[in-house]
C-alpha cells in the first residue's frame, strides 16, 4: 500500500513533505537532548 502511495504522481511532494517532517522532528529532538544536557551539567556543578 505505502509503495502504491509513492508510486503515484503525486510521490515527490508527499516524499519531500515527509522528508521535512521527519528533519523537523529529528531536529527539534536533536535541539531538545543538547539543552537538556546543558541544563544537566549545569545542575550537576551547583
């Protein structure tokens, strides 16, 4: 079914729309783990 979606005409756009949510998600998650372990040394120096 998923090879029936990316097979059709529309399969770029719908690859690239994924493609950006899931670098947005990664990203944001990435961002997310680096604070929180700045946050972490931080409190741990105290």
């Amino acid at each position: 079914m998923l090879l029936d979606i990316f097979s059709s005409p529309i399969a770029f756009g719908a690859q690239l729309f994924w493609f950006i949510v899931v670098a947005l998600i990664g990203l944001g998650a990435g961002i997310s783990a680096i604070d929180s372990k700045k946050e972490f040394e931080k409190n741990k120096k105290d």
